[in-house]
C-alpha cells in the first residue's frame, strides 16, 4: 500500500509539469524546438613546407579551380568536425597550389603572342593625279661620249588607257622603250612592255593566268599585284606622290615589283629630300628617289619628280656597275599631238 500511494504522488506530480524546460532563458521564450548546431570550421594554418608563394591571378585560359566540397552536417561532437573541416581544407590548398603551378607551366610554354606592328596602310591611287597627255623633251648625257642625246618621254592617256614611250636618239640610230597598257583603281597595269635597239624584245602581262611571258624566250615570271615594268613604274611613282604628298617623306621606302624586257625583281625606291635641280630647261623643285643595286650587275636608278611636269622625271640618272652613266635632263615641255 505504501508503494502504491508513492507511485500515485509522482504521477500526479509528473502531470502538474509543463511540457517544455526551463533552462534559465529569458521568461518571453515560452518553447525551445528540437535544433541542430552547424560547427564552423577553424580556420587551419598551413604549415610552412606547404606555404605556396603568392601566385599571378591564374587566367581564364587555364583549367578553372575546383569547388570546394560543401561542408558536412556537423554533429555534436565538435572535435571531429573540426578535424574533418581542417582535412578538407588541407586538400583542397594543395589542389588549388597544384592548378596555380600547372596554369604557370602552360604561360611559360605557350606565352601570349606578343602584339605586332600595325599594319602599313597601302598607297593611295588616284586616276585624276595623272597628268595630261604630254610630251616632255631631255638632253641625254653619257660620261662615255664627248656629246649629247636627244631624248624624249612621250605620255599619252586616253580615257582607261595608256601608252608611254621614251626614246634616245643620235647621229640616226634610237633606242626606244614602250609601256602600254590600263588606267585602273589600283594604278597602271600594263599589258606590253617592248625594248627595242635593232631588234626588239617584249614582255607580255597575262592577267587571267597571272604570269608574264617574255619574247626572249625566257621563263615565265608571276604576275605580282601591282606589277609595272620598267617605264610605267616611273608614271607610277609620280602618279603615287601626287595622290598621296604627304604621305612620302625623307627615308621611306617603296617596293614595286618591276617587270624588265626578260626578267621580272622587285625595285626599291627610297624617298630623298624635295631638291632644287638646274636643268637645260630652268630650275625646277623635284623630290629624289634612288632605287639601289640587289643584285651584281643591277644598275643604279635616280629619279627626281617635279610637281611643274606632273609629277613626271625632271631628271633620270642610270648608272651601271662600272660607273658608266646615263643622265638625261629636262629641257622643254611640248603639247602631245596625234603624229606622236
């Protein structure tokens, strides 16, 4: 019976109780839920052998980072969440070190191509630069004769076309040069080139299969894009500085791939300074260009261009590897007639 009667006072005690505990909290808090903790992971300190020294910002290029891990839900037990935190961390410093040293393997292997010059601007070409027709009158100077030739450039253009012809003459014998050809958006593009002296040898500019064939019987050479031959490439310089004069300036140099009577080369062109020339004609303001020898027997070509002609040779000098030369000089003007 006493048993009996301890047992009935603890239930009805244990019923008189509320259903939360009061652990000390403030009287507002009327429940407590049932809650988890979240351990926040210690921050770990690297031991010094496995310090990386401060690496470059690894670029986009490189093999991205990896996430890392999410954390577990931590238990109670707070040292083996920390352990497992300080785990983690260890391995994903060192898989981190590892991208940062193979992004520096890939820059030292395949570094960034360093950025070129810009690109030249190509010349300036205008239809309208090139003079009229016209006929222009040289007295010819050979170092090895005690006398003087006649010489004369005749330029005629007619619409989209032209022809050009300089020839030397004297005591009956002439020598004579002839470019004809189109006026086109890029320049001149010859079609024939002809030298005659007795007889006479030619080269012909096949556009369509873009070579050129010679008469000589010497092979074929590639048609290069704005190729002229050795007359119209003196047209051509002059109709360039008159398009373009501020553009050419003292040092400069200009490549023209220049077609001969059998062969083809590039000539060079170097920009000198604007000189005052005293002709058998008067004085004249021309701008020099000077094309020098590439190869052993190649001959030495000064040219100076006056803006009074048009921009055509107001002087040409030649001269060869033995030091003969040829200097013709501008001495008359002349109105180019239908005879010529």
């Amino acid at each position: 019976m006493l048993g009996l009667t301890v047992l009935l006072v603890h239930l009805g005690l244990l019923g008189s109780m509320p259903l939360t505990l009061n652990l000390g909290f403030p009287a507002d808090v009327t429940a407590l839920s049932f809650a988890t903790r979240t351990i926040v992971p210690v921050p770990v300190v690297v031991p010094p052998a496995a310090v990386h020294p401060a690496r470059p910002r690894v670029r986009q290029a490189a093999k991205a980072a990896p996430e890392l891990p999410a954390p577990a839900l931590a238990n109670d037990t707070t040292g083996a969440a920390t352990g497992s935190a300080a785990t983690t961390d260890m391995d994903s410093a060192d898989e981190l070190a590892s991208v940062a040293q193979s992004a520096d393997r890939t820059e030292a292997e395949n570094p960034a191509p360093a950025p070129g010059p810009p690109a030249a601007k190509p010349p300036s070409f205008h239809a309208a630069a090139l003079t009229g027709s016209t006929k222009l009158i040289y007295r010819v100077h050979v170092n090895r004769f005690p006398f003087t030739l006649n010489g004369e450039l005749l330029w005629r253009k007619v619409d989209t076309r032209y022809t050009a012809r300089l020839s030397f003459s004297a005591f009956g014998q002439s020598r004579t040069q002839t470019s004809q050809g189109q006026i086109t958006d890029a320049g001149l593009a010859p079609e024939r080139f002809s030298d005659k002296y007795r007889s006479e040898v030619a080269a012909h500019f096949n556009y369509p299969l873009a070579k050129v064939s010679f008469s000589a019987n010497t092979p074929d050479a590639p048609l290069l894009p704005g190729a002229q031959d050795r007359l119209s490439v003196l047209v051509q310089l002059g109709a360039l500085v008159a398009s373009e004069p501020e553009r050419y300036r003292h040092g400069m140099t200009l490549t023209i791939p220049t077609v001969g009577p059998r062969d083809a080369d590039l000539w060079m062109f170097t920009f000198g300074d604007i000189e005052a020339l005293e002709l058998p004609g008067g004085t004249l303001q021309g701008i020099k260009l000077v094309r020098n020898p590439r190869q052993p027997y190649d001959q030495k070509v000064e040219v100076w261009l006056a803006a009074q002609l048009g921009y055509l040779p107001a002087r040409i000098r030649i001269t060869d590897t033995h030091g003969d030369a040829i200097d013709q000089q501008w001495l008359s003007t002349e109105t180019a007639d239908d005879a010529d």
